[in-house]
C-alpha cells in the first residue's frame, strides 16, 4: 500500500471557528506551533485579540450563525494569508436541562450556532477546497452526538446532525481530493463547560461522571494527530471511540445501564434530606 505523505503544517493555512476560547484556541495554539499560519474566527473582538496576538495568528470578527459575514470574515483572511487548507469548525454551545424545562428558544438557537454554524463555516471555504483539489474540514460533533444523552435533548441533535453532515458532505467533496473529519470530544474543561455544568440536571452529571472530562490541549493533540493521519473520525477517550465504531449495536446495551444510573440520580435528587 502506498505511504500516506505527512501533512505539511509548515504550508497551511489553518482556520478555526470559535477560535478565541476553549477547544478552538487549543487546535489554534497547536497548529501554530506546527508552523501552519492559523487564522480565528468568533464573535468577541477582544478575546480573539487576547487568544491570536501571542501566537501570531490572524483574527476576524464573525458570528457563524450569518453565512455572509462569515464568508466576508473568510475572504479577508484568505487574501492576508493564502488559501485556507483546513477549516476546524469549534463554534458552539452547550445548554443541558430537562426537556420541558428548557426554554424553547435554546433549541433554535443551540441548531443554530452548533449545526448550522458548520454547515455556513464548510460552505464558505468548501468552493476554493474542491477547486483546488485538496483541503480538510473537521467539524465537531461530540460524544453526546453518538449517543442519546439525558439532559441534552437541545444538544444532542445538533452534534448527532453535525455527524450526519459530514457522513454526507464525505461523498461529495471526498473525489474531490477533501477530507471530512469529525470530532467527537468527551466533557472537556473550558470557559464553556463551567457554564454547561451550572445549569445541569443531577442525572446529567451522573451519566456525564462515566467519561473524565479532559483538557483542550488534549483534544487539540488527537486533532492534530487526526489531520496528519487523515482520519475522518477523531475520538479521544476509549469509550467514545467504541462508540464511534459500533454505532447502533452499542445502543440497546448502553441504553439499560445508562437507565439504571439515572433513576438512582433521581432518586438521590428528590429523596427527602
Ligand atoms: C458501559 C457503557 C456506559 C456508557 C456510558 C456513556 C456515557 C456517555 C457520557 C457522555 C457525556 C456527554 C459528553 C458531552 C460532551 C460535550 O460535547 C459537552 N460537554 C459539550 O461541552
């Protein structure tokens, strides 16, 4: 079989959605450190000032629920740093709580800014990609998105659908010469998951206890090894990579265990003190 060649970071243009925080300015701080011109994206101008200025990345302002300022932000960057050979797509949020429970709006807004948002940060870099005949995208779904979850009715589909866009997007692009990668990062300690952890149920947190969360760094390492060994499913703890390869089998096995934990967390929840 024919030796895949190592991707060559010292060349690329790396570009990061949700670039100025957590998962998103770990990938960044570790493709820079590979030699790749990185570029970020996220909304909040200081934030990404403070997150691309010490490691010499380029900066835009852009939310990724508008497709046009966003192919605007990516335009800008592509004319300052060349085309952009990998898009990793991090922009997004998690709001847990009971399903009647949670505002109804968190549903259309969680769509918007986790799915929808890869689906306009892809489109946007996908043309120049297929032209050229070579790229990488990684978006970023989540072990929640492989696996129904309590407490992440708003969440889940969201990461299940970003799983389903790549699979998808894979027979389009793939003859192309582009690779679609999906990222499927356990709980991991950023800004944002202080927030996720405020506002979830006791039965979330018991589930959630069967993974360690893990450090962005981490996930920007297997990100890293993922795109230099051209996978298009980057795991990072055991379980989720077993989920990611048994799928539906692992379903109706979890599903008794997962039950059972979760009456005992409500039960602990609602026992008279
Ligand atoms: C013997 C099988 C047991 C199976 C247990 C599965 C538990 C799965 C726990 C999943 C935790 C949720 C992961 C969500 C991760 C992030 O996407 C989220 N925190 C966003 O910030």
């Amino acid at each position: 079989m024919a030796k895949r060649t190592p991707f060559d970071w010292q060349r690329a243009h790396v570009m990061v959605t949700g670039g100025s925080q957590g998962i998103g300015a770990a990938v960044a701080r570790a493709a820079r450190a590979r030699g790749a011109a990185v570029s970020i994206i996220a909304r909040g101008e200081e934030p990404l000032r403070a997150t691309a200025e010490p490691i010499g990345a380029a900066w835009a302002s852009a939310d990724v629920t508008d497709p046009d300022g966003l192919q605007k932000a990516v335009d800008e960057l592509e004319r300052r740093s060349g085309p952009c050979d990998v898009l990793i797509a991090c922009a997004g949020t998690a709001l847990p709580g009971r399903f009647l429970e949670v505002p109804i709006d968190e549903f259309e807004s969680q769509m918007r800014l986790n799915y929808l948002g890869a689906v306009h940060a892809a489109r946007a870099v996908l043309p120049g990609m297929v032209s050229r005949g070579r790229g990488h995208l990684v978006l970023t779904s989540s072990t929640a998105g492989m696996i129904g979850v309590v407490g992440y009715t708003g969440y889940g589909p969201t990461k299940a659908a970003v799983h389903q866009l790549a699979h998808c997007l894979r027979y389009e692009v793939g003859p192309a010469g582009v690779t679609v990668a999906v990222l499927y990062p356990p709980d991991t300690d950023t800004p944002g998951f202080e927030v996720e952890n405020s506002r979830k149920p006791p039965e979330t947190v018991a589930v959630s206890g069967a993974i360690t969360p893990v450090s962005a760094d981490v996930v920007a390492a297997a990100v890293i090894a993922g795109i230099d060994k051209g996978r298009h499913h980057i795991a990072i703890d055991p379980l989720t990579r077993v989920l990611v390869r048994a799928g539906g089998i692992v379903e109706p096995i979890v599903r008794p265990i997962l039950a059972r934990t979760i009456g005992k967390a409500r039960a602990a929840s609602t026992a008279p003190s």
